[in-house]
C-alpha cells in the first residue's frame, strides 16, 4: 500500500486529499479527525524544525508523545514557501488537493502569495480551512493567541474555579480543541457546496468565537438575569444535585438531572428530604445547594466512593468515580469502545498510545492500532512520485 491509498476504501472520506500546513493543536486535530474518517493527509512542515510540537515533551526517546497523538497516519513533506522550487511543489499539491488546512495569522498566507482569493482563483474548487486566534475580520483579526488567551477572553475561566478562588484554565486545551470541531465541520460541510456548485469555499474559525458558542448557560443566565454566572467548581449552576461529593476515600460524582432523579437519590441514599420544601424543586435545591451538599456528604462519608457508585448506578442514577488517565487508559468500557490505541514505532523509533477515533459508523471497520506518525520530510519521495502520477 502506498501512503496515498487509503486504508479503507469504504471509509467516508477516503479519496479526499487534505494538504495540512497547521502546526501545534487546533488544524493539526481537525486534520487529525479527518484522516481518522479516511482522507489523505499530507502534513507540509518547516524545513529543519517542522511542527513546534515535535520538541514538546513528554518524550520517548527522541520522539514526542505529543506530536505523535495528533499526527499519526499522515505523511510528511518540509517545504519553505519562500523558495522557488518549494513553492512550485506546492502549487503541484494544491492543484492535486480538495482541502488546505493553516492556522497562520491572519495575513501571513496572503504574504506568502498563498491567500484564499489567491487560491480560489487558480484552483476554484479547493476547500480553504483557516484557524486562528480571533479569525480574519473584525479590528483584532491579526492579534496573537493561545489556548489561555481565547479562554480568558472569552468568558471560559471566569466560570472555571471553585467559588470565591481565582480563575483556572479548563485542564484540556479546549481553546484550540473546540475551535479543531468546528473546523472539522466547516470543512466538511464545504464538499456538500461544491457538489452542487463546483467551487470550494474559505471555512475561517476564531478561537474565541469557538469559546463563546460552547457556553449555553452562562449566556443564558447573564441574558436573562443581568448577571454574569461566576466560579462554582464542579457544582452545575443551574441543576442540583449535580457536583462532586465527598466519600470515604475520595471523590465521586453524582448528577441528578430532574426532580424523579432526586428522588430515587433520597431514597438510595437514603435521606428523608425529598418532600422538605428545601429540596422538593429544582430550583429550590440550587437556592440551597450548600446545605443539600453537607447532608448528602453526611451519608457518603460513611462508605467508600465504590459502594455508593454501586448503590446510585443500580437506582438507576448518573455517577462516576473521578478517574485520574491512568485509570482512564484501562476503563474497561473505553477499552471495548477501542479508544485507547497504540501508535506504531517508526523503524528503530518509540511506540505510544493514543486516543481512538470517537466518531463510531457503520461500515468503518475500528482499528486495532494507528499507524505511525511521520518523520520530518520522510514521505518527500512518496509525495513526488504521487504528484508525477497524478
């Protein structure tokens, strides 16, 4: 099998050809997500260094753990687009190409003679994926961003901390993750466009746009309210009980969605509250959530988090004990969902392991492990040939 022919030719996307010039985390997931779904990913690098996270640690070896979960399966090519004949190898590429993926700052593709009305004009069907911090319009387009930056700004930390403490970064990079979803689906939805049109399209994802459409109950409290949510650790503001609670050896947690649900909790734990007026609503139980804590923690401190997980789950409640990644990395339902995989070594390199592909289809077969992730430029040769054949 060459690296141009798909593993799966029922795969949904297979025959797609994704050129990928996103370096760190948003594009290199969206990229990531779509090789999972069967496309062709070339991944065009610096020449020298390549993507910055190939020096992020940890490390096997001399190889990054990091790079090698987001880019296992591609193929990779260096190309300095300021030189000549590079650039004529990506001309080659694009025409070659259905989808271009960057996450450059806004302006940079267009210096580079490489921008969409550019691209559009010369090759009128190719998709055109960008990412960046606040995207390509309004009066910060060209400002810089991180991960930290678009969830500051955008309301994400301001409700992430325990209340009254200062404001914490959601542990995953869900900056850079969400705004790789969202580009996903744009780039996605853009082949339907060109089916009926024959033109592609410019998909452009801000990552702090990103951030302010995940956030359905602090707009809809601020908006209704006058009143912006602020800091309530792992309580939901808006559903009780639905938090972490304390058991004899740790954290649990238990969620009960609705008022039928607090009832069968009363009655597993058990505690006389479900007919207190203090508790009988919802609305009533998230007035007093501080007070229904400590009486429900009166009862679970007696018991370890594995009993009370055993009593809620056969009352049919939600609940779950709080997992650090090395328990997550052997949950056995993750395991028979196969979404802990190893990564294969490179010849004379590390293995590693990696998440599975989330999106389950009928017809697309699960894999057992992800093929390796590249070396800088190792698929030169490959791609060459391809684009001589093609």
């Amino acid at each position: 099998m060459t690296p141009f022919e798909s593993a799966n030719p029922a795969a949904p996307l297979a025959g797609l050809v994704v050129l990928d010039l996103t370096h760190v985390l948003a594009g290199p997931f969206c990229a990531h997500t779509l090789a999972d779904l069967g496309a062709r990913v070339i991944k065009v690098e610096r020449p020298g260094t390549g993507d910055d996270t190939r020096a992020f640690p940890p490390f096997v070896g001399e190889e990054s753990a990091y790079f090698a979960t987001l880019n296992a399966g591609k193929q990779s090519i260096a190309l300095d687009l300021r030189a000549d004949e590079d650039r004529d190898i990506f001309d080659q590429l694009l025409a070659a190409s259905d989808v271009v993926l960057e996450n450059y700052r806004p302006g940079v593709m267009e210096r580079l003679g490489f921008g969409w009305e550019v691209l559009h004009r010369r090759y009128p069907r190719l998709i055109y994926g960008a990412v960046s911090g606040f995207g390509h319009t309004g009066p910060e387009a060209g400002k810089p961003a991180y991960d930290m930056v678009v969830q500051a700004r955008g309301g994400v930390m301001s409700i992430t901390g325990e209340e009254g403490g200062p404001p914490v970064r959601v542990g995953a990079s869900i900056g850079d993750i969400v705004a790789g979803m969202y580009l996903t689906q744009g780039g996605l939805s853009a082949p339907f466009y060109r089916a009926q049109t024959g033109l592609g399209r410019k998909v452009d994802i801000a990552m702090l746009d990103a951030q302010l459409a995940i956030q359905e109950h602090a707009i809809a409290i601020t908006t209704a309210t006058g009143t912006p949510p602020g800091r309530t650790g792992a309580r939901h503001p808006t559903i009780t009980p639905f938090s972490t609670y304390r058991a004899a050896d740790g954290f649990f947690v238990i969620a009960a969605g609705n008022d039928a649900m607090f009832r069968s909790l009363c009655a597993a734990l058990p505690l006389p509250l479900a007919e207190d007026p203090r508790f009988a609503t919802n609305a009533a139980r998230c007035e007093h959530h501080a007070l229904l804590k400590r009486l429900i923690e009166a009862v679970t401190l007696g018991a370890p988090a594995a009993h009370w997980i055993t009593v809620l789950e056969a009352a049919g409640l939600p609940t779950a004990s709080v997992q650090d990644m090395a328990a997550v990395l052997k949950d056995p339902q993750l395991l028979a969902r196969n979404m802990v995989l190893p990564v294969a070594a490179n010849p004379g390199g590390a293995s590693f392991t990696a998440p599975g592909n989330p999106i389950k289809m009928s017809g697309l077969p699960e894999p057992t492990a992800r093929p390796p992730a590249p070396r800088l430029d190792a698929d030169r040769q490959a791609i060459l040939d391809w684009l001589d054949g093609s």
